[in-house]
C-alpha cells in the first residue's frame, strides 16, 4: 500500500443535530453539511464537536452515512473513529470506511494511561487493519495521553498512515508535528486550535479541522482562501476575527458545548447537547450574544 491522494484545506467539525429526546436528526444533519459544503468546507464528522463521546456504534455509522450522503461528492468527509480500545476503533473504522469517508482519524486512546510504547503499538494495528487513510488525533486534554512528535514521526513510516490531527492548543505542540511534516512529503499537519490556524498553514500544515466553523463557515473559509490568495491581511483579519470568537465563546465553558450552544442560537434546529450537559442561564445568555455578533448564515 502506498500513500497517495492529499487532503487539505478547511474542514469543519461538524456537531451531530439532536431532538429534544436526544435523538440524532438526521435531517438537521444533511442541512449543516450542505451549509458548509456551501462554504466551501470539508466534513469532519463524529469528532469532539461531534459529540462522539455520546454516541453509540450505530449513531456514528449513522452520522458517517448521512455525512456523506448529503455531501455528494462536493466536499471530502472525514469521519472520526476513535475509541478506547484498539479492537474497538478497528471495529469502528472497518464499518465506516465502507461508507465512502475519504480517510478516518483516531484519538489516542482515553482512561488508559498509555506509554509511547503502546501508542506507536495501538496506531499501527488501526491502520494495518484499515484499507481507508488514517490520521493521529492527539488531543491531550481530554484523553490523559499525549502523541508525541517523535512518536508520529515513527508513525508516519506507516504506508497507511497519513497525517495527524493536533487539538492539544499550543503552538509549541503543533509546530513539533509540523517540522516532522517538513521532512517527508507523504505525513500531513491538520490544526486542530481555531486561534493557530493561519499560523499553521504560514508553516506547513495542509488544512485544518475546525469548531468554531460550525458558527462561522465563511470566516473559515477566509483565512485558508486568502492565505492560498497570498492576501496577508486578508487572511489576518479573518484569523483575528476568528481568535476573538475563540476566545469569548470558550470562556463560559466546555467549548463543544459552547459552540452547539451558539450554534443553536442561530440556528435552533441542530439542538442542545447531549446530557449531563447543562448550560446555566447566565451562561446561555452570554452565549446568546456572542451568536448573535458572530453566526454566519450561508
């Protein structure tokens, strides 16, 4: 197996619509890709602004499917398959790259304190088990084990492994993966922090894997086309408008939740979050305001 066929540009972390008995909305769903399709932004689906934490089995092949589906070809879709286990994401990943996803990402396993070891262990057993292109996803915060760059960079001699995903927020850490991108042609950087993604491309990364563009897809889109436009300050005062959204939104709490929220204040049908949940009417309020200055419709 060689590596072939790049992916790039801007990707959105789509949420997963649910009704008010928590159900996934499947028809809410096909509208929010179609809105980013729109905007000119890829898929990116059952991740962390996804909910996939919540989700069962089915719901994430579900999500996957209609993702797809609705995208019809206009956009990729890439489709998170991360689980605690390693026969569990194969699992997983095996139902979901029969449904035309472009490739799969997996986070580093949660609850598990993993050595490097393990990680470089649990990787490659996904990808020797997948026929569809997979992406690290190290997001450390929220799973207690952190990829570190030498790691991906014995990962990245993988035939079927293809990039990395970093959500771990720092510049320090992306710019580790994005100097092992520098040295080979065939391992991509997407960024996952909404604040460092001109910063990211600026550097090296192939594209990027965002939540705040479930509220604001254009903005997205912006900073990626002016950057590619080689328009500097076009791209700045998209990426400044974007931190500024980051940074108010995310500091009334668990920014999933805060971007489903805001989202939908715009746009009521993709629903709350699943519980426990809870989103305090202070904060809702707050919340409620920041939508209104930033929500962009397509």
């Amino acid at each position: 197996m060689s590596k072939s066929g790049k992916i790039g540009g801007p990707f959105v972390a789509i949420v997963t619509p649910f009704d008010r008995d928590e159900r996934v909305e499947i028809a809410a769903l096909r509208r929010q890709v179609k809105r980013q399709a729109s905007a000119g932004n890829g898929i990116f689906c059952a991740g962390t602004n996804g909910e996939f934490y919540a989700l069962s089995f089915e719901e994430k092949l579900a999500v996957a499917e209609t993702c797809v589906e609705a995208a019809a070809g206009k956009v990729p879709v890439l489709a998170h398959i991360g689980e605690i286990s390693t026969h569990q994401t194969i699992a997983l990943g095996r139902a979901v790259e029969r449904l035309g996803v472009k490739a799969v990402s997996a986070i580093t396993p949660s609850f598990i304190a993993c050595s490097q070891a393990e990680l470089v262990a649990h990787y490659r057993r996904v990808a020797d088990a997948l026929t569809v292109p997979v992406y690290l996803y190290n997001i450390p915060a929220r799973t207690g084990n952190t990829l570190e760059p030498q790691t991906a960079r014995i990962l990245a001699d993988h035939p079927n492994i293809i990039g990395i995903k970093d959500s771990a927020g720092s510049q320090e850490s992306l710019d580790g993966f994005l100097a092992v991108a520098r040295d080979r042609d065939d391992f991509d950087v997407l960024v996952g922090p909404d604040s460092l993604v001109l910063h990211g491309l600026r550097n090296g990364a192939a594209g990027c894997i965002s939540g705040l563009g479930n509220i604001a897809p254009l903005t997205l889109n912006g900073i990626h086309s002016a950057f590619v436009a080689g328009d500097d300050a076009a791209a700045d005062a998209h990426q400044t408008h974007f931190s500024t959204l980051r940074k108010e939104l995310y500091a009334l709490g668990f920014p999933p939740a805060m971007v489903k929220r805001a989202l939908c204040r715009a746009m009521p049908e993709v629903g709350l979050s699943r519980a426990p949940v809870l989103i305090a009417d202070e904060v809702d309020a707050q919340v409620g305001a920041i939508a209104a200055r930033y929500a962009e419709a397509v």
